[in-house]
C-alpha cells in the first residue's frame, strides 16, 4: 500500500442471507482507496449500501469477500447512524470517554502525584517517581493534557447541551452532537461519520461540515460521511454514488 494511502479496498462484496430465499446483494465487486487527510462523501438513498461500506471500511462488519485494510498507522473513528451514549455519565463524560487512552494516562498519573503526599520508603518513592515519569512521557507523545479545555472547546463548537446534563434526556439531535464531539475528540486518523445530518436541523449540520474541513486541514484526518444530504456533502472534495450495488465515482 501507498504511503500516502489511509484505506484501500479492492474486489468487495458484501451479500446477505448467502444461499436463501432472501438473498440481497448489499455491495458488488467495490474497490476504492481513501488518501490521507482527504474527504470523501458516500451518496445514496436509503438500502444503497452506504452503511454497510463504510462498516466494512471501519472494520466493524467483517463479514465479507474480498480486502479492505487501514494504514498500519491509521487510528480510525467510528459514528453509527444512531449512536449510543453511556447513560452513566453525563454530557462531559461521554464527550470525555472519546479521549480512551489518553484519560485513562491522565487518571493514573493524577493517582499517582496524589500519593506523594503519602508515607512511604525510599523503594516506593523511587518507583513512584519513575512511574510518574514515564506516564509523563507517553501523555506527551499523545499530546493529551488539558482534556477538559479540548473537550470544551468540541462541545461549544457542536453548541452541544451543558456537561453536566443527563444524557438520557436528550433530544435526538443533541445526542447526535454529543456522539460527533466524542468521536471528533480522539483525533483519529481516519474518521467514519455514518448519517451525521440525520437528526440535526441545517445549521447544526453546516456546523458538522465547517469541523469537518477544519479537522482535515488542522490535523490531517481522513473523513468518510455515508449520507443521503446532498446539501452536507456538496463541498466534499471527493464524492461517491452508490447505486445498483455500484460505486459510481461523481466528482474526484
């Protein structure tokens, strides 16, 4: 694969019920590949197959014939078309929860300075010094302090309800945002938006698509959106029809 290649596809195909009266051919024979830092828009109605590719793409349907594969590099992110959120947490956690590796960092070494106000002997003090140390280093090769400031700073851009608001009484729409800055908040390289638009009114999703350019340009992230909004993907500098179990290749 090229360096400069964030996901390829080749020869996919993607049947349901294989050898059943209710054999559906979902995706025939796909090939495509995805650049670094590009933007591409899956256009097509309802039943085309847009979810399907873009979940074979992410690599949470592995059910399939033919090769889709990621950059060994490539940390990808993933929106359902409904996502759930932890109803456990409020609005800040879920937004939080995006950041995995980099919180759980952030926690344990947050533990760990708190125990230097503790007794301890020189063993101890020594081990915890070097654990400090190397929590330290592996949060900066991640860039990952101030995850309260990055978390806010998504959330306000989504206009997303308040952090501590409870997540189970959330319209559909600002669920949907909350999910968006989740996703956005873990930097990925490759990011997958399935729907995005589906329960936002147009500003909102103008705003999904301003944080959309942005994110490429700032951080060179890979996006995908599967979508029926021709409006959302209008500015996309690569779009895709899926029509017939083909993929049809509008602009590029």
């Amino acid at each position: 694969m090229s360096s400069n290649v964030a996901i390829s596809v080749r020869d996919l195909n993607k049947i349901y019920g294989v050898g059943s009266k209710n054999e559906k051919v979902a995706l025939n024979n796909i090939s495509l590949q995805v650049k670094k830092g590009s933007i591409f828009g899956l256009l097509g109605p309802n039943g085309a197959g847009k979810s399907t590719l873009l979940k074979i793409m992410a690599g949470v349907e592995t059910e399939f014939s033919g090769e889709a594969w990621p950059a060994d590099d490539t940390n990808i992110g993933y929106l359902a078309q409904e996502p759930e959120l932890d109803s456990s947490m409020d609005v800040a956690g879920n937004v939080l929860s995006g950041m995995g590796e980099a919180k759980q960092l952030v926690d344990r070494f947050n533990d760990v300075s708190a125990r230097f106000a503790e007794e301890m002997n020189d063993d101890e003090m020594n081990n915890l010094i070097a654990e400090q140390a190397d929590l330290q280093e592996k949060i900066d090769a991640i860039d990952g302090w101030d995850l309260e400031r990055k978390a806010e700073i998504a959330m306000d851009a989504l206009r997303v309800p308040a952090g501590d608001a409870d997540v189970t009484k959330l319209s559909g729409g600002e669920k949907q945002r909350v999910a968006i800055a989740r996703a956005i908040v873990t930097k990925p390289k490759f990011l997958f938006l399935d729907e995005p638009t589906g329960n936002l009114d147009r500003k909102n999703a103008s705003v999904i698509q301003s944080l959309i350019f942005e994110m490429s340009d700032k951080y060179g992230i890979a996006l995908i959106s599967a979508t029926h909004d021709n409006d959302f993907i209008s500015s996309f500098e690569n779009i895709y029809e899926i029509s017939g179990t083909k993929l049809n290749k509008i602009y590029e």
